[in-house]
C-alpha cells in the first residue's frame, strides 16, 4: 500500500468498536457520505472498488 493510500485510509477511518460488537474495534468510516465520494472521485481511474472495507457490515458482525 502506498503513502498516499495510507493516508487515504487513516485520513478517513478511525478506530471504533463495532456497533454489534463492541468488543472487536476495528479501523471504520468516520462519515460515510465523503468516503464514498472521495474513493469515486480519486480512484476510480485506477478501478478500485467502493470502501466495502470501511464498515463493520452487519453481516460480518454476526459470526464475529
């Protein structure tokens, strides 16, 4: 992962409990709206997919 991509992510992210488990803290979205925008705008010249990777899914969550 580059620099930049790392600054992307702490930029964007912060270290959160996740909501159906609190005990797991993960690095989440902070604002989901300006993520999504930012990673349309800024990456998909380079096909990234969406930030997926920024929410604790529900589904994730049950088995965790």
């Amino acid at each position: 992962m580059s620099v930049s991509q790392d600054s992307f992510i702490t930029d964007s992210t912060t270290i959160d409990c996740a909501p159906l488990v609190p005990e797991i803290r993960l690095q989440l979205a902070t604002e989901v709206t300006p993520l999504w925008q930012a990673t349309a705008d800024s990456l998909e010249d380079a096909n990234i997919e969406p930030p997926f990777w920024a929410f604790a899914w529900p589904g994730g969550q049950a088995p965790a």
